[in-house]
C-alpha cells in the first residue's frame, strides 16, 4: 500500500470556507432581522451586514443538483453558501442588491424560499426505502408529501410559533425525532417471521439472539430444529434480530404504517425541552402520497393554528389545555395504545384531580 | 409506459421533488435508474429491499462505511453493491462552490451522484458505491482535505449550530470546538472501541439549534452567567411598534411587553413600567424568551461559557432520554481542555463499565450518578436534578462517615 497513504486528518478547518464578512465579523454580531420570509439580515457591531436567504430542499439529492446550487452561489454569493440543520440550503450575501435577484434565481430553478420564523420549516428524516433496511415507510417520499400539503406554511410566518416536523421510518430512530412538534415515525406491528430453513443456513443463532434488546429470542426448544423462537409479547419490532438475521424480516406490507406523536421541543425558551408524546397510533402505510398522514398532520396543525396563544409551540399550548381536551379537538379517539407501559409508564399518569370532562 | 408509475406521482407539487433529481441522473448512471427501479417496488410492495451487512471499509478505519446490498441483485444489478460513505462536514457545514463542486467531481467519478445535505448526524453522506471504489474515493478526498465520519460503536461526528459565524447570541465558538474536539478524538472516531455510539453536539444557546439535548450524548450549550444586556432605547421601539417582535419572523408586528414578554417569563424576573424594562438577572433561567423577541434590545451577557449535558438518545433502548446538567458552568476557551479532560474521563469509564449496546446516558441509569460522578471528578450540583428523591432510599458511604467525622453538617445551623 502507497506509504503516502492518508488518513485520520478530520474535517477541514471551517474558517476556508467562511465568507469575508463573516470572517471580519465573526463573534461580533450585534442583532439580526427577518425582513421578509426566508431573509435573514445580521448587523455586526462593526455595521457590516449580512445577508441570507433560506431555500427549502429535501436532504436526499444528487451531484447535479449541488451543482446547480453551485451556480447560485457563485452567481450572486461570490461562492458561498452553507446548510442548516434542517437540510436547508444558505445562499450568503454582504450585497442588499443582491437580495431580490438571488431570490428570483432560486424561484426559477423551482426552489422554495422561507423556513424563517413562525413558519413549518424543512423536515429532517431517515432514509427510509431509499438506503435502510428496516424501515416501516419510505422517507423522502412521505417528506415530499407533506411539505407539498403544508406548503403555503414554509413562505410565510403566520402560525403563533415555528412548528418543527421530523420522520424517523422506523422505531430506531436514527433521525432521533423523540423532541419535534410533530414525529412522523413508521412503526412495524407484528414480530419478525421465522423461517427456519433459511435460518440455519444463513444466520448464527448466538449473535442473533443476543441482538434482541428485550431479550425475547430464545433457541427453538426441539433441538433438532436450529433455529430460534421469538416471544410476540417481549417484541417491540425494532428489527435488530433481522438485522443479523436475514432469515427473520418483521415486515409485514399491510400492517406497518405511521404514528404520530405531537408537542416535543428542544429550546429552552418558556418551557423547558419537551418530549414528543403518542397522538395518532396508526395511520396507513399508502404510497406515493401517503394521504391519511398528510390530512392528519395538517388537522393538528390546523387546531393548534386556531387554538394556540402568541409564542405557544404545539407542546405548550398541549401542556395548556390537556391532553384529553387535545384528543378532543383533533377527534382522535383514545386507546390503549396511549397508555404508556414501557420503562418510566408511572411518569405519565395522572395522580390529580386537574383533569377536564 | 413509464418504469416508475407511483415515484412519478411525486415529480408534481410545489416542493422540490427528488424523484425529478434522480431521474436526472439515471440517464447518465445506470445505478441511479436501478435505484429508482428498486424504490418503485418498494412503493408497490410496501416494504425495504436493502440488505443490512457485510463488514465492508477503507483500510485500518473500522468506521463511516455502512455496507449495503439490494436483495434483488438479478433485477437490479447496478444495486449489488450499494453502500453508504459518511464524510465528516465542516463545522456550521459552511462550504465554497470550489469544495462542493470538488466533492461532487470525486463523487461522480467513484460513486452513483447520490447524496445526502446532510445525514442526521451531520456527515455528507454519498449513497451508493461499491466495495472497491471505497478506499480509491476515500484517499481522493483525503487529498483534498476530507476525511471519513463516524458509524457503529464509534465516536460519531459531532456536528455544531454556526454560532459566533452568524449569531449574536452564541456563549462561546462552537465552530471552533467542535473542530478542535473532532481533532482531538480521530482514534476513536475512525476504530469503534466504545459500548455503543457516541455522539458530541455543540449549540451556542439554550435556543440550541442543533437539538443538542435531544441528539447528543454529550450535549455542550452555551450561556452566560451575567446580565442580560439591555438597550432601553430598542426596548422602547419595540414597545412603540417602531421594532417588529423577533426581528420579523412572527405572526404579530407588534409586541406587548408586558404580556408577551414580562408575563411569560419563567421566574418571573423582569418588570416593564411602561418606560423601563428591568430584570432580575439573578433569577433569570436563560431561557432565551425575551431575548428571541427583542433581538434588538436584548443580548446574552458577556461572562459566557457552556453547560455540559449527558445522557440523551433515540428510545432504544430504556426509552427516549434527554441529557441532563452535569455540569452548570464550564469556560470555553480553545483549547478546550476542560471539555477534552471531562470527555475522556466519561468514555473511560463508560468503556469499563458499559455492557455491549449500552449508551452512556443508560449507564448512568444502571450504576447511580454517585458512581457516575466519582469517576469522572464531578462533585454533586442542584443544577443537575429537577427535584431531589421523593424515596427514603438514599444510603451512605464510608466516606460520607469520615467526613462527618471531620466536621461536615448537612445544613448550617
């Protein structure tokens, strides 16, 4: 092997790739405006200003369309633009001037402007059945449809705060979804099939029972058969088993499908962060549109559009009414599903009489 | 007939569609048109047609490859290999078109042009390649300066908000440690020794837009321990209406001070005379409220540092954690020593003691904050707890004896 062989250098050293301004301002930023939706303008205390326009796009994208964001950037940003957690693109500009043309850029390529503020910003997600193999959904397939759905959200600050959506296509959660306003997650519901002639050819019974995290995988009591068995009520269908075992997929097409769990956060602002709680159990699992989620997640959205006080994020204006009120309001009927009886289940039950009829 | 009748359900609509990119490339790589073949009969059939597996990577690297392999290889052969590079982003992931551009030409040359902006660690993640394109395309870009993330019972990516680059209201360089502790830890990064994954986020407020809390096993979120500063001048524009709540981004062109802001802050620190704002920094939360309002009038102070969270992860498998304080108030100064020390200590001891697939944060869990805390050199702090036990179970050391001994009481009398 070539002795000039490189390794553990890391990531490059940001600051090569930090516009001038923000190099000549960096830590010396005085305050920032939201002129209109998707404009960002920060002021240095040196009176140097920034500009940036926010442009929504879907996390899973190709060489030519980096390129095209190239072309952008190069056109109006002297070469310069970045991402934001939330998989939108920043095109940065020191120019006022080139403010309205670089939207109008974006505009014609078909790209939205906006995910500033009191908007529904881009959706984080998984793979999904692009690139994973135990999801329950597709990812970007159901992201499309919803920002399709949610649209007229993204370009404008009209709900009482920003809303935050994110997926997760399977319980795993790679995508770790547990603090969103809204959770979009695919969920499995029946433990994986065993085949057990494959089993044995393909699969090591040791590793595969270990890789349960509940422990429901034991070894198949007739010892002549080598395989395993799995107790149904230990299994949460996480797909690990499957994952080491291919003899074991727990997919079933007509079963799997989405939950939704509503009211998480991660600032601190007002409320402390928040965990995202089981709202919609199951919804179906129905490509390309997936169109039971999107009509769910909007009906939610709408209530807390119409019911929410100034600055309430879902969460707060949930923690405000009640959930049972929540419930109420969206028309989701309660089940048992909604009853927690994992780990921490007694956290969440009520031991008061603060509770609505 | 089209090949992709469902996925062309998804070229329409005013989002961007990823079916229209892809279909773009798959006229020139046949892979891609293999991808979205495959992608079809998952939208018919309703389930995943990728393979987990094979222990695949670049040599004396153990991570940031994720092998992958249709399960329809004679449908779609450009698939039989198919796996997953993590390239570790910049810090605030800032790029120049000259590295994008770059990344996209190597990318084109040794893998399918597909990608994700950004993974949900934080790495550019290329999908698609095959196993003897890995170490030719990982050494291209170690030419240029980039280097492989993290995956599997690693140290991940850690990935941070862009912070002093473009906000007023970041506690200390975010950008800076999160290179500077992405240096520090390459060995465990590139050669997974841990229980399980661990994940390092750097927000510089508690606005923390990086999800810290929820996302990282160490989450690192800046803030101040002085006052607030106050420009009463902005204060009143705002009041007047000449200044817009949140800089424009709300739904509403004109505060309320009193309600929108004095009302619902948390301790209820600050009062508004109808001329003056004052606040109480000492029983102020940092909960950034008033400050997200009046980005004008209000600034984090100036004695500025992090807090030092540990513990969260996705629900796997105790159920969802967030990180809790460990420690309220650490200086933030390159070369982050403190930070470095602290980290090391955790995954030493998490090492030691972890069983396999066990995070951090479930550790804690399982073995007590006492023995958590003892091993690492924290002392006990009330800002780490949200309310002390309600059980009578609380038991006593040897030590705790000693120092009774020597004179320590439990409440000052």
């Amino acid at each position: 092997m070539a002795e000039d062989r490189i390794t553990d250098i890391g990531p490059p050293h940001y600051e090569q790739f930090l516009p001038p301004v923000i190099k000549a301002n960096y830590g010396k930023w005085k305050y920032h405006e939201i002129p209109q939706p998707g404009v960002l303008k920060h002021v240095g205390e040196s009176g140097d200003e920034l500009y940036t326009v926010r442009c929504g796009a879907g996390r899973l994208l190709t060489t030519d369309y980096v390129r095209e964001v190239c072309d952008i950037a190069d056109k109006f940003c002297d070469g310069h633009v970045r991402w934001t957690s939330r998989n939108n693109i920043e095109f940065l500009t020191p120019k006022k001037e080139n403010v309205e043309p670089l939207i109008a850029a974006i505009k014609a390529q078909g790209w939205p402007v906006g995910g500033t503020g009191h908007s529904v910003t881009s959706i984080v997600h998984t793979q999904g059945w692009i690139h994973c193999h135990t999801p329950a959904i597709d990812a970007s397939g159901v992201v499309k449809a919803v920002m399709d759905d949610l649209f007229e959200y993204f370009g404008e600050h009209k709900l009482p705060a920003q809303v935050r959506i994110s997926l997760a296509c399977c319980l795993n959660m790679c995508g770790a979804v547990h603090c969103s306003d809204i959770a979009i997650l695919g969920i499995h519901r029946t433990p994986p099939k065993i085949f057990h002639d494959k089993l044995r050819h393909v699969c090591e019974i040791p590793t595969t029972i270990a890789s349960c995290p509940t422990g429901a995988i034991r070894p198949h009591p007739d010892k002549n058969i080598k395989s395993v068995v799995v107790n149904a009520e230990r299994c949460m269908y996480c797909g690990n088993c499957y994952t080491m075992c291919p003899a074991m997929p727990l997919f079933d097409p007509e079963k799997g499908g989405v939950a939704l769990l509503i009211g998480g956060k991660v600032s601190n602002a007002k409320h402390p962060p928040m965990f995202s709680r089981l709202g919609v159990p199951y919804l179906p699992n129905n490509p390309p549109r997936w169109p039971e989620t999107c009509q769910a997640i909007r009906k939610i959205l709408l209530a807390y559009a119409n019911g929410a006080n100034k600055w309430e994020r879902v969460g707060e204006w949930i923690t405000r009414i009640g959930w049972s009120r929540f419930f109420d309001i969206c028309e989701i009927p309660f089940t048992f599903q909604h009853i927690d009886d994992y780990k921490w289940a007694y956290d969440t039950y009520n031991t008061s009489m603060h509770f609505k009829f | 007939m089209s090949d992709t009748p469902m996925l062309d359900q998804l070229e329409t609509g005013p989002w961007p569609s990823f079916v229209k990119d892809l279909k773009r490339t798959a006229a020139k790589k046949p892979q891609v048109k293999d991808l979205l073949g495959q992608l079809e009969r998952s939208y018919e059939e309703k389930i995943t047609h990728w393979k987990h597996g094979g222990i695949v990577g670049v040599l004396g690297y153990g991570s940031g490859i994720i092998g992958r392999y249709s399960d329809l290889p004679d449908d779609f052969p450009g698939l039989e290999h198919f796996h997953t590079m993590r390239i570790n982003q910049p810090s605030g992931w800032f790029y120049t078109t000259a590295a994008l551009r770059m990344l996209c030409d190597i990318w084109d040359q040794y893998g399918s042009g597909v990608m994700n902006m950004h993974g949900s660690t934080g790495d550019i993640i290329f999908l698609g390649t095959t196993t003897d394109n890995l170490e030719p395309c990982f050494q291209a870009l170690a030419q240029k300066g980039f280097d492989i993330g993290g995956s599997g019972s690693a140290m991940r990516s850690p990935s941070c908000c862009c912070g002093p680059s473009r906000c007023e209201w970041s506690c200390y360089d975010t950008m800076e440690a999160c290179y500077d502790i992405t240096q520090e830890f390459q060995f465990e990064l590139h050669r997974p020794g841990f229980p399980y994954k661990f994940k390092f986020k750097f927000s510089g407020c508690p606005n923390d837009c990086v999800a810290a809390v929820a996302r990282a096993d160490c989450s690192v979120i800046g803030v101040w321990k002085d006052d607030i500063r106050i420009d009463a001048a902005a204060v009143k524009a705002y009041a007047g209406g000449e200044l817009k709540p949140k800089g424009g981004g709300a739904h509403v062109d004109k505060l309320d001070i009193q309600k929108d802001v004095v009302d619902l802050c948390p301790t209820q620190c600050m009062s508004w005379d109808g001329n003056a704002l004052k606040i109480n920094n000492r029983e102020c939360n940092h909960c950034m409220h008033c400050i997200n309002l009046m980005p004008q009038a209000l600034r984090p102070g100036t004695e500025k540092g992090a807090t030092i969270l540990l513990g969260s992860h996705a629900p796997i498998l105790e159920g969802a954690q967030m990180s809790w304080v460990i420690v309220p108030f650490m200086e933030m100064e390159k070369p982050f020593d403190g930070l470095k020390e602290l980290g090391a200590n955790i995954m030493e001891w998490w090492t030691e003691n972890g069983k396999n697939r066990e995070r951090v944060g479930e550790l804690i869990l399982r073995l007590g904050m006492r023995e958590f805390c003892l091993a690492v050199g924290l002392d006990p702090v009330p800002q780490s707890i949200k309310t002390p036990r309600c059980n009578p179970f609380f038991f006593w050391h040897p030590e705790d004896f000693e120092a009774e001994a020597e004179g320590k009481t439990y409440i000052k009398l």
